[in-house]
C-alpha cells in the first residue's frame, strides 16, 4: 500500500482488531518507503504525525504499537515523536542525545540539527524551513551555548519582539542583558539586542557583535512588495559589518541570488521538514462560499481556526457579521468589557470577543491583539480572524486555517504566501495533524528565489540604500549618486538617512514645498509645542508627496486636528472614548484610529523631523525636538509606552503611573497591584496584568 494512498479518516473511525491491522499495514508501508522515498519527501514525513495523532485518539487500543511509532520517528529524523517511555534502548538513546535539558528537555529533529552543526562550527547559515519546522528554537538553542556574548536579532513586527523577549526572560534572564527598548541601553556585558530594522539601524550601543540573526529573511528582495524592505537591508547591511557570524531564518524558499563575488559568504540549507501533518480540503466548487464559511467557523470540530481574510475592513466586516449570528464562546466577556470601557461602547470589538471572535490585523492595538493570540492559545477565543500580519511569525495554536480570501488588499497571493497561510495549521504537541480549509483556487507552485538588496550587484542598488553604505564599499557611481543627494538635499549622515526613509526623491520635493511655504509665511517656524495651524501647515508640506491616508485620517485637516487632540488629551482612554463617541462613518472602520495611532509611532515622526530638518537650513530658531520627543509615545511617559508593547495597555499600566517613575517601579507597583484587593482592577485586568508581566 503506497504511503500517499492512506485514507486516515478511514482508518480513524475503525476499532478493534480492524484497528491494529490496518494501522500495522501503514506501518509496514511506511518502513518500505523509507527505502525508496527522499527522506525530506513531506508525504513520508507528515506519517508519523498523523500516527501520532491515531494513537492519541486510540490510546488504549494502540498501547502496544508506540514502540514501532518511535521506531519510525527515529528513521525518519523525527525524533522528537520518539517518546521514550515506550521507545526500545536504541531509540531512546537517540532521543536523549538530541535533547536539551537546559530548554526545558525540547527534543530536537534531524534538520535542526544539522542546521545547528553548521552554525556552531562558526559558518553563516541561510535556512529555509516549514512553519512548523521549529525555526526559533535554533536560536534558544544557540545561546544556551554560551559562545554568543552579543547578538542582534531583527525581528518583523513588534509583536513578535514580545514574543521573542518573553522566552528568552524566561529562559536567559540570569545569562543575558535582554535590550528592546531605544531607552535601555547595554555596556559590555553579555546582550542580547531585539529590535524591528527602524530600531536597530541607529542603535549606538551594539560594539562588536558575536551574532546577527534575521527572521522572515525573505522581506529582504524588494520583489516582496515590503515598503520596508530598504530600511531591512540597510539595518542588516549594518548589523553585518559588525557581526562575526550571520543566520537567517525564512520559509518556503528555494534559492538564493547573490552577486558574483560578494562579501558575504554563506551556507544556503533548504528543507522541507515539517513535524506536523497538514490535511487540505479544497472548498473552491462551493457554490455559496459566503455560506459555507459561516458554516465551517460554527463547528467545534474545527477549533481553534485562523480565518484568513484580505485586509482589515474586510475581517471587521466579518467580525461584525458573526457577532449578528453566533455564538463560539463562553469565556470572553470581561475582555468585552474592558474593551467596551477602554475604547469605545461603539467599538465593534467589544461584540466580537464577547461572542467569541478575536480580530488580529496591523491596526489593533499590540497590547489587545496580543491578548486576543493568548485567548485563542488558551482556547478561550475560538475563532481568530486575521490578515497577513499574523503569518509574520507571530506563534498560534491553530487547528485549522480558513484561507477564504485570495488576495492581500488588492493583489493577489503567490504561491509562496498561500504556503505560509496554510502552515499556521497544526502545532507540534497540540494538533498533530492541522487541517486548511481553501476557498479559492490554489496559486500555480512556482519556485521562489530570494535576491536580497544587500547581495545584489552595484548597479542594482536603489538610492535610498546606498546612502547606507560606507563609502568604501561604495562604487564610483554609487558615490556619485550619494554626492547627488547629499548635495540636493544639503543633508549629511543620519540626516540623509531618515531622507531615505521616507524617500530620497520625496524628500527632494518635500524640501521644495518648505522652500514655497517659507515664503508664504512662518507656520513652519516654531519651537517647543506647536498650535493646530502650524501643525496643520506641516501636515500640509509633507502630505502634498504623500497620501494621508496611510497616517489614519481622510485630509490633512483631519490628521492635524487628530494629532492636537492626542496631545491635549488627559489620557490615552479619553482620546479613545472621545473619538468613538463622534465617529459618523462605516462600523468596519472604527479602527482606523488606531491605524493613525500607528503613523505616530512611525511614519509621522520621521516626516515632521525631516521638514524641521529643511527649516532649520534657514530658521536655525525652529525646534520640533520636544513635539518629536512625544508624539512616538502618543504623548505619554515613554515607559507606558514601552510596556504597552510588551502586553500592558496604557489604559491599565496609566492609572498606576506616577511622575518620575522607572519603568521597574511601575512594574513592580503593577505586579504589587495584581494581589491587593483594593487596587482599582478588575479580576479581568488582574489576570491580564498577570500573564503580561
């Protein structure tokens, strides 16, 4: 019987002695195939998570095959299904060399650990693996050696850097200074620096670095479409060139294009691996796919499910829709209401999480939609509708993965990214077996070759990354092309690169409407805070070369008048409240508040700096410094900021706060809080408080 012919719902539903005859043929075949198949063939591998997944249904019936099963495990590389309680000496034995006690006893897996060979003989390594190949774990595993004192790791979102920050407190808080924060800062000590790219390209402390690691490495091709690919580049470009050793982590791809003899040498390991079974039903015949989805999210069998939609108002839009006609939860409603108190009694969220629909796109607030992944882990929040973001790395218990839409925003998904979808289904230890429910037609399987700007030919780099380069890495033409800028813009340095951030020839016209608007009147010529006119007439400067809609309003009006009432705001509860309450447009898009929220973290600082930038060339008197100081943290004392990030929402962490306080004090008098009766918390936000310190 050839592996690939298995029907394992057959099989699932036998009993008895039909039951271990049947199982036993599938092991019998599958010790065949492992002489004839590729030992990397997924259709091999996915065998012993689903005879995991069998003998956990049928444990009493099957006690006696777990032997063979961790037989199987251990020849396929496997080894962590090798449970060794049940496993015969030699089998056993393996397991045991594979695993590290000093992570908690994790059991490492073939691919892992040759990929772990090649890095602690001290070369760089590219890996390409599956989502559920265990990509982070190598890092764990790497500093747990302690050959590493210093290390970057540039991480794609802000929530993964949580994530991230989180098991390694956990794990190396006694061996490593962990730095996340642009306000800490390391001496020379062991340190291990996590940052997104915007955070580590200026960070003044890194010295010599032992270690740089890069996950979702691919973001790195400009062909991804990532507006942040440039500043990704540069900040590894930089990272690198301190750096005694490199490792990148990615799925899904095949090659890596790098120039003829470029500096940067490497081992490229692609695999296949996966440790987890991936069963796909194909929905894309259904005539009524609306209806079928709806039908598929109020099954419990299929909990928890990730609901793959293509862009946020569209996963709003759905989110309301279910509120209307189901419910999928029980255990949700003091997270409604503290969002219905915290953010708005209009806010669709609050309905959603009480019916049991979490909502995970970029505009949620990091500190609510990090508490919607820990409902959904804890099963507590059944259903998770997410866009792209959430395939970022972010670590999900999902059973099942409804890939209902096709596109992300307006373009149509490859290939690569529909296999990223569908690997969030199933997790190791959890759901052996995951299961993808697709709704449209499948991309053509096309390989992926990655081309990183940083490896790429001269004549290949785009201007706004070779403002980062040092200038004798520089061509001549690629120096003639930086005197080009440099000189048009009358920027030097760290100047020229925040130009570069917004984009060199945006900039060049930015400085033009300064020019324009100097000569016009003095609105743009202001120290300390500004009034809304003069917010307004910036707004205006920069916004005349960009949409404005990426910065959360609809006219410059609108933004400027957003950004005076966040600054005159009492707190960041209030300016929520107060904005809920005079919202006039569509429901689905009540959160675009918190997507202007986001433009205040990054987007609109770098583009008020760069206009005071140019006003400063002839009004050396203007001085944003203060305005630029506090609009990143909406405002507010940095550290509640800071701690919004790592789980806390400023509306908790802001009624605790006193003048002059250390991000340690106010920990400590939050952590104080969560056992004194008295303190003004719910028992929602005192287990809130809990998990997120």
């Amino acid at each position: 019987m050839p592996v690939l012919d298995i029907n394992w719902n057959t099989l699932n539903a036998l009993t008895g002695s039909d039951l271990k005859r049947e199982t036993f043929r599938v092991l019998q075949a599958a010790s065949f195939a492992i002489q004839s198949t590729d030992a990397d063939d997924p259709s091999l591998l996915e065998v012993v998570p689903r005879l995991a997944d069998l003998l956990d249904r049928h444990h009493e019936e099957l006690l006696s095959y777990r032997p063979l099963v961790s037989s199987l495990a251990r020849s396929t590389g496997l080894w962590n299904y090798i449970e060794t309680e049940f496993a015969d000496e030699t089998d056993a034995l393996v397991a045991e060399a594979v695993t590290a006690p000093e992570l908690g006893g994790v059991t490492f897996h073939r691919e892992q650990i040759k990929a772990l060979d090649s890095l602690l003989a001290g070369r760089n390594l590219i890996l390409s693996a599956p989502t559920s190949f265990g990509k982070s774990l190598l890092i764990d595993a790497l500093l747990s050696t302690e050959r590493y004192r210093r290390v970057a790791i540039v991480l794609p979102t802000i929530a993964l850097l949580d994530e991230f920050r989180r098991r390694f407190r956990e794990r190396f808080s006694e061996k490593f200074k962990l730095v996340m924060h642009q306000s800490e800062t390391a001496a020379d000590e062991p340190t291990i620096f996590l940052g997104t790219q915007e955070r580590l390209i200026y960070r003044e402390d890194l010295g010599n670095l032992d270690l740089t690691v890069v996950d979702e490495f691919y973001k790195l091709d400009p062909d991804r479409r990532d507006e942040r690919s440039i500043t990704l580049n540069a900040a590894v470009y930089r990272l690198l060139k301190k750096s005694k050793q490199f490792f990148f982590l990615g799925p899904n791809i095949d090659k890596i294009s790098a120039a003829p003899g470029s500096s940067w040498e490497f081992e490229f390991l692609a695999t296949r691996f996966s440790t987890v079974a991936v069963e796909t039903l194909d929905l894309q015949g259904v005539s009524d796919k609306h209806e079928r989805l709806i039908e598929e999210i109020g099954e419990d069998k299929n909990w928890p499910a990730l609901v793959f939609i293509s862009s946020p108002g569209r996963a709003n839009k759905l989110a309301i829709e279910l509120s209307e006609k189901m419910a999928v939860a029980e255990e949700t409603s003091g997270f409604a209401i503290w969002l219905k108190h915290n953010i708005g009694a209009n806010n669709f969220l609050s309905l959603a999480v009480y019916y049991g629909f979490g909502v995970h796109h970029g505009r949620i607030p990091r500190a609510i939609a990090a508490q919607m992944v820990r409902l959904f882990n804890q099963g507590r929040l059944p259903i998770l509708l997410c866009t792209s973001t959430l395939i970022e790395g972010v670590n999900t218990a999902a059973k099942t993965v409804m890939i209902y839409d096709k596109k992300i925003n307006r373009d149509s998904y490859d290939f690569f990214t529909y296999s990223n979808i569908k690997g969030r289904a199933g997790r190791l230890g959890q759901h052996h077996v995951g299961q993808v429910m697709v709704f449209n037609e499948i991309p053509e399987h096309t390989e992926l070759e990655v081309s990183p700007t940083l490896f790429s030919e001269d004549d290949e780099l785009p201007d706004e990354y070779i403002v980062h380069i040092d200038k004798p890495d520089r061509s001549k033409r690629s120096d003639d092309r930086f005197r080009y800028y440099r000189d048009m813009l009358g920027l030097e340095g760290d100047e020229l690169k925040l130009a570069s951030s917004i984009g060199l020839e945006t900039a060049i016209s930015i400085k033009e409407q300064v020019i324009r608007s100097l000569e016009k009147s003095d609105k743009l010529i202001w120290a300390n805070w500004p009034r809304w006119p003069e917010i307004l007439e910036v707004c205006d400067v920069f916004c005349s070369q960009q949409k404005v809609g990426p910065f959360g309003a609809f006219n410059t009006r609108q933004l400027a008048t957003l950004i005076d009432r966040l600054r005159k705001a009492t707190s960041l509860k209030s300016f929520l409240l107060d904005q809920d309450q005079s919202y006039k447009g569509q429901p689905e898009n009540r959160d675009n508040i918190f997507k202007f929220l986001r433009a205040c973290e990054y987007g609109l600082p770098q583009n008020f700096a760069l206009v005071e930038l140019f006003v400063r060339q002839s009004s050396p008197q203007a001085d944003y410094s203060l305005f630029l100081g506090s609009i990143g943290s909406w405002f507010q004392p940095e550290i509640l900021k800071e701690l919004d990030e790592e789980g806390v929402p400023i509306q908790i962490s802001q009624a605790f706060y006193v003048d002059g306080d250390t991000k340690t004090n106010l920990r400590n008098r939050l952590h104080e809080a969560i056992y004194n009766p008295k303190a003004a918390l719910s028992e929602f936000e005192r287990e809130w408080l809990q998990q997120a310190l």
